[in-house]
C-alpha cells in the first residue's frame, strides 16, 4: 500500500515507524521542518518531502496521484482538511483520514462527507486518550484495556505477582478458579519475550498477561494475577488541558477529583465548565502544594500536561508523597524509557501509540473492524469479520485447529449473534462471525488478513 503521511510531529513520526515495518508499505511524510524529516530519515525506509503540506506542488512532488491513502496529522485542522479535499477533489485518492481537535469543527455531523469536507476517518488523538483513561480508571490492577466489537469483548493487559491465586501454577488451573467465568489468555510476555500460552503454562511472577473476557468479569480475573489496587476515589490531575478536563468531567459525579493547573485564564475556564472538580491553580511540582492538597491520601495521580518532562517529574513526586497509583503521559521515547525505569511512574501511557491504534483499523486489508498496536507496535490485536461459505472461504466451517494460522497468531474469541464465545480447538468458525485475534509477530498481518477475507468465483 502506498501511504502518503502529512505531518512530521509525534503522530506523523511514530505512524511511518509504525507502518514502515510492512515491507509492503510505501511510506511518503511531508513536513515543512527538515530537522524533523532528517532525523525520520536516519531511522526509516521512507521518503520525505519538505514543504507545506497543504500546497499542489507538495503534494504532487510526493506522487500524490499514486496513493492509495493520505494521512494527515499536522498540527493545523485547516491544513488537514484542506490537504484532504485536494486529496479528493484534484487526486482522486481512496481513503483520506484526518486528525481534527477543534470541538467547533466536531459538532457538526455532516461536516465530514463527500458532499462537504471529504475526509474518510477523523481521528482526535485527544478523545481516545481520554477514553482510554477512563478504563483503566474503571479497572484498579489492569495495566491496559481494549475494546472490541462495541465493547462486548475486553482484552486486558496486566502483570503477574508472586504469591497470588495462578502465579506459579499451570494456566489449566484457572478454569477451576473461575468456573463461571468466560475468559482466555492470548498472550504471556517474559522478560520481554513472547512464550506460548498452553494449558500447561506456568504462570510465572512478572510475566505479562493479555487475557479476554466480558466488562463485567474483567476485576475476578485480575485477582487470580495480582493483589487489587482499592478502588480510586480521590483522584489529582495535573494538567486542565482538553484530556484534563474531559476527564474530569467523566469523574467529578463518582470521585472526589482536583485539577492542578497553572495558566490562570485556562484555570478560569475549566472552574466554569465542571461542577464537582475542585479546580487549583498552582505549579504541579510544588510540594508544599501537593501537601496541603492531601497527595499521601491521593488513590491516583495522573500527570496530563503538555510537557513529557514535567509529566515524569510531578509523578515521581507525587509517589514519593505518598500517592498510592501515579500514571503519566508520555510522548517521547527518551522519557517513556526514563519513567518505566522510574519507582515513581507506575504506568506511562502513550498518546502516540493510542493514536496509532485508532488508525489501524482503517489500513488493515479485509473486514478488519477494529484493531488495536501492541507491545510497541510488535504485536497486533485485531477483529475481523468472516466472509464466505465454506466453499469461498480458508476458515468457514472449519475448527479453529484445522485453520493455518501463522506462527504467533492466536484467535482469542468470537462474537456470533451478539454472544461471546471464548476459543477453543474444537469451535468451528462460521461466515459472519466476528473473531479477535492476538498476533505476537505483527508481520505476520497479511496472512491472517488473506486467511479471513474470502474469496468469490
């Protein structure tokens, strides 16, 4: 596929790393800073082109008529959706997708259309940030949660601890635990290394679990792996940016919830628009601050500002007062490293790797309704649909163990009728179905998109 990136920033950066590991895609990135592009260039198999995105000679000096999808992530709204409606109307290219933060330009449902501004997929980076908080706020004990088919699968991330219910103990054994309960590991990372997940698997202290299960099964599970964090009740959020304060007002009815922010008109806005948010302007390293406000009794603190530095910084602090649970949010690698090697940041969540997600499933080949990077970008969790009878189709009729999966590529569960089935051997795969599967090897993606997509006479 030949992808056409618009847009050098964090999200331009890390989608051509990202999609620059196919070796089927063609990467093209177009940026008007040549510092940024020199240093992608260092690092990646990709073109680069410097000037401004949203000018015809750019575009067409980056064979733009030969693409197939145009990404653009600038960091200028106008420039984007202009770039896609040039994308469109003079170039004729397939799919265009779009990052878009103005709220203004989000309200408005017909905006985005052929008939109006062409733009296939609009991403706000901002939004799956915030939701994706949220879950993890719903879920003390998981270190990341994806959604699949509209939420009626779950695929939880979390790290095992000595001396609970499986750890030492064969992954058989969990049936036993939790014979009402409907779940399966997909996945076991130790020291870093993907290991198969057999029923004969020990669970070890420190490995790293993906299981799936159902919402509402999500808190038992965790407890066969690690001791739960208590419910989080008071919460502070350093940082009254747009994730700050939609968190916030996601929280305020059931937390008892405190923002920190420095900038006093920003202050002034974000007290105006919450209700229950105790709003506190003021430095987010400021100890004496931090003190008074009660961080020792602090359930969670999670560092939103803008600045990486000051993310990792407040967190440390924060922990070395007494605050139980610290996140923060992290774009650069340089401080992703710092911070997971940090006692003081207990998870870092990336907005880059987020985004990317949100994008994915609008790239995949076939039937791909959802998808989700992970592990960095090696490992891949996607949902795909099933097309074809059994005499059109690799895997339609079939048990799961007579389908030629690649090495590394486990069906996770399905959805059929609305109703979760975790996977087993014997479970045949019908037309229609939506299957999850976890891939440990990402460059493996085609051939399970080939595997699932059917084919007609």
């Amino acid at each position: 596929m030949r992808i056409l990136i618009l847009g050098a920033g964090q999200v331009g950066a890390s989608l051509a790393r990202y999609l620059s590991k196919d070796t089927e895609n063609e990467i093209t990135i177009v940026d008007k800073d040549a510092t940024n592009l020199a240093d992608i260039a260092r690092h990646l198999d990709v073109k680069t082109i410097c000037g401004q995105a949203s000018y015809p000679n750019i575009l067409e000096q980056a064979e733009i008529r030969a693409m197939d999808m145009v990404i653009a992530v600038t960091k200028s709204d106008e420039g984007n959706m202009l770039a896609c409606q040039m994308a469109h109307t003079l170039y004729k290219v397939g799919k265009k997708i779009a990052r878009i933060r103005t709220a203004e330009y989000l309200h408005h449902d017909k905006l985005f259309s052929n008939q109006a501004i062409p733009i296939d997929f609009v991403i706000t980076p901002e939004v799956l940030v915030t939701d994706y908080i949220k879950r993890i706020v719903e879920q003390p004990g998981a270190e990341q949660i994806f959604e699949f088919d509209n939420g009626l699968m779950q695929l939880v991330e979390t790290k095992a601890y000595e001396g609970t219910p499986i750890v030492g103990r064969p992954i058989k054994e969990l049936h036993e635990h939790l014979p009402k309960t409907h779940m399966r590991i997909v996945a076991i990372y130790r020291d870093g290394e993907a290991i198969s997940a057999y029923g004969d698997t020990v669970i070890k202290d420190g490995d790293r679990v993906y299981f799936v299960t159902k919402k509402k099964s999500i808190s038992k599970v965790l407890k066969e792996f690690r001791r739960l964090d208590r419910p989080y009740k008071n919460i502070i959020i350093a940082g009254g940016g747009l994730i700050g304060l939609s968190l916030a007002k996601f929280l305020e009815k059931s937390h008892r919830v405190r923002i920190i922010e420095l900038n006093k008109q920003r202050v002034k806005k974000i007290a105006d628009e919450l209700e229950d948010t105790i709003v506190l302007r003021g430095n987010a390293s400021d100890q004496d601050l931090l003190t008074e406000e009660g961080i020792d009794s602090t359930d969670l603190f999670l560092a939103l500002t803008d600045s990486d530095e000051i993310n990792v910084i407040v967190s440390i602090l924060a922990k070395r007062l007494g605050a139980h649970k610290t996140i923060a949010l992290v774009k650069r690698n340089v401080y992703k490293d710092l911070a997971t090697q940090s006692d003081g940041v207990d998870m870092v969540i990336s907005p880059d790797q987020i985004t990317t997600s949100g994008i994915l499933s609008h790239i995949r080949k076939g039937d791909t309704m959802m998808a989700h990077s992970l592990r960095q970008g090696k490992a891949e969790a996607i949902e795909v649909i099933v097309h074809g009878d059994k005499h059109h189709s690799d895997v339609t009729g079939k048990p799961i163990e007579k389908i030629k999966l690649p090495k590394g590529a486990v069906v996770a569960s399905i959805v059929r009728d609305n109703k979760v089935t975790m996977a087993s051997r014997t479970l045949v795969i019908e037309e229609g179905d939506h299957v999850l599967l976890v891939l440990s090897d990402v460059s493996k993606i085609h051939q399970v998109e080939e595997l699932f997509e059917g084919y007609f006479d």
